[in-house]
C-alpha cells in the first residue's frame, strides 16, 4: 500500500474530510456530474507527485512531504509510505488511447518521469516511445524463448504473457502483441482472427491497452532486473471513468483482472459505471453527494458488497432511482398522484388514473405488469 490516507483541508467542491484508505486495494469514487470525482482523482495525483505541476482541474500545485499547496493555498495532506517516491505510479483518462508511431528495432527507451506518468492529460500513457516499449518488450520475450530451449518462464515471457491473457480474458477473444522487424519495424495487435495495427483497433480495446498494456510494460522499465515478476511491485494506478468505450461485458471483468494482474497496486477509480462497481468484490466505495450549501461530501468508506448485482449498483452505489425512460416515468409520476388522491376518495381521478394506466400498458410488458399489479390494487381497495 503506497497511500495511506488524504485529508482534504480546503478544496473546492469538498467539505474537510479525512480519508483513510485500507486494504484491499481498490477504491471506488461515485457520485453525479459535478460533484469531484476527477479533481479529487488529481490531487491524489498531485500527492505521488512530490514537486511541482500543473493540474488542469486544481492549477498549479506544489506537493512537499505530505502536504499539498494549491495555488499557494495548503489545500490537502497526504500520508505515503517510504518506498512512494520510488514505486511506478500511473494516472489514466477514460478517454486515452494510444496513436500510431515509428518504431525501432529495440531502441532504448527513457522512462518518463513521475509527473508525466501522473498527468491525466498524456492521452492514455501517449508519452514518448510507448509504442517502442511495447514492441521492445515483446522482443525482449521473444529472444529470451529463443535463447532458453528448456522452455523455462523468463521476466518478460512471463509479462507478455499476463498481460496477452488479461486482455484475451476482457476481451472474449485471443490478444497476442506483434512486433517485426522486417520489411520495416512495426507494432501490431492480433485480435480473434484479426491482425490489426494501431490505427485499426476499435476503441473499446484500445482503451483498455492504452493503460493496462503500458502500465505494465513501464512496470517492466521501472522495476529492478533482479526482480522475477514487476507486476506484482507496490504500485498505484488512478483511472478517470475506465468504462469509457467498453460494453458492459468488457465493464464488469476489466477491474477483477486488473486486480489479479497488478496484485500490489492500488487502484483508485472514479466511475458512473454499475458494471465497474458490481464487479469489485474487495475493495471500498466512496460515495460523494452534494449537499445543500453546494459543497459535496465524501462519505465514509464502505466495503464492496459480494455478490450483489448491477440492479444493487445502481440503486444502492449510484443512487438511480428511475427504472424507465423519462417520458414513461413522468406518465407513471403522474399516474401514481391520481391513483393516490382515488384512494382517498377523488372519484374523478380513479377515472384519471385509469386513463393514465392504460397509456403506460400499451408502452411496454414491463411496465404493463407493474401497473396492471397496481390498478388490480387500487380497483379491489375501491371496491371494498
């Protein structure tokens, strides 16, 4: 566990507030447009940071030890183990993506550094060379099976192939990384059946390569050599809406398999998605609301609930309290006011209410059955 706790002291939209973030290791930010998500996302970032930035949300921040100025204000304190400043940290936008660029056969790559790995404008990981060191690990892999014909597991076989099998698993489909070197060096993806170049990829897998591909090749960059397996260094990742471009299907296995394949890293993520939050059976949800005054609070840390469904998500996490299209639910809002003043006594709206069902009957099954159950309930209470 790189980050132990974030104490907001004065940071707009937020109320103070202390949080400590326990294990396990993922943590889970909801709440409605507006309410901070994505700023409270970048002042963990801020946090990892240890200097000085430019946040496109907070301005500009200067993090020293464990407290956090923003625009020379003292806004935040953050609490980080010992081995933080050194541990591979990375910030992700939902709307990342990687782009085609020239490669070399195994040219050197610089890692970059700890603000660009944290800025959630790199465009999904977009920094110098990450297509280079995608293609360099992929070779790496490739020469180390050449060269040990007893078939033994290298570092970098082991890798690519957790990380081939991850998206395999996400995705329904066999993901392997291609890099050649002849007529010309270039990085290319097979899919299923598919072989396809960067340009090529449909957004949704894209999205997903743009960090956990990258994460891990940096991973592989960062962690020292006589390490056996750099995916399980402490580490953090932050994610801005990693539903973005996914379906659902994709939504609720991209995060358990993340989780198993970066065991020590922390995740925090904000997200709308039902699907994300259902499918985290260890982790913490941190739900945001607004208040009255305008300011948003952040509630106390609430554990993952196993084996709840999507429906509990949105409910319970999410706070969605319409089930149909705003046009059948205003009809049914207006449908229960008559049925309520029928109960009372109001024969002129028994008959309204009995108009207004009929309406929404001929809309749909669904529907038909919940308000055919409640005019059969309001017809046997008049009737009595």
């Amino acid at each position: 566990m790189l980050i132990k706790s974030l104490q907001i002291l004065k940071l707009a939209p937020f109320q103070e507030a202390q949080l400590e973030f326990k294990t396990p290791h993922v943590h889970l930010f909801t709440g409605p447009n507006g309410s901070g998500k994505s700023r409270l996302l970048e002042l963990i970032a801020a946090g990892l940071v240890l200097g000085k930035i430019s946040s496109p949300r907070l301005g500009q921040v200067q993090s020293s030890h464990s407290d956090i100025f923003i625009n020379g204000t003292n806004s935040a304190r953050i609490q980080l183990t010992q081995p933080a400043p050194k541990a591979p940290c990375f910030a992700f936008s939902g709307n990342a993506a990687l782009r085609e660029s020239k490669i070399q056969v195994m040219q050197a790559v610089a890692v970059p550094n700890r603000a660009q790995l944290l800025s959630f404008a790199n465009d999904g990981g977009a920094v110098p060379a990450t297509n280079q060191a995608i293609a360099n690990l992929k070779v790496q892999a490739a020469m180390e099976a050449m060269n040990d014909p007893d078939g033994t597991e290298s570092r970098w076989i082991s890798v690519v192939d957790r990380l081939e099998k991850a998206i395999s698993e996400i995705t329904g489909r066999k993901f392997s990384i291609i890099a050649t070197a002849h007529p010309e060096p270039k990085l290319e993806f097979k899919w299923g059946n598919e072989r396809l170049p960067i340009s090529g990829l449909p957004d949704g897998l894209n999205a997903v390569l743009s960090w956990m591909v990258y994460a891990g090749t940096m991973m592989d960059l960062m962690v020292p050599k006589d390490s056996t397996d750099p995916l399980a260094h402490p580490s953090a990742i932050l994610l801005d809406e990693p539903e973005t471009h996914l379906h659902p299907e994709w939504q609720r296995r991209v995060i358990p398999l993340a989780q198993l394949l970066f065991p020590q890293t922390q995740f925090f993520i904000a997200t709308h998605s039902p699907f994300v939050v259902s499918s985290v059976n260890e982790g913490y949800i941190y739900k945001i609301e607004r208040t009255s005054d305008g300011t948003c609070r952040i509630g106390d840390p609430e554990p993952t609930p196993k084996g709840d469904s999507y429906i509990s998500a949105l409910s319970e996490v999410l706070n969605l309290k319409e089930w149909f299209d705003p046009e059948t639910e205003s009809l049914l809002d207006e449908f229960r006011i008559e049925r309520n003043a029928a109960l009372k006594g109001d024969k002129q709206a028994a008959q309204n209410a009995e108009s207004l069902g009929a309406k929404l009957c001929e809309r749909g099954s669904e529907i038909a059955n919940i308000v055919g159950a409640e005019l059969s309930q309001l017809s046997r209470a008049l009737s009595s």
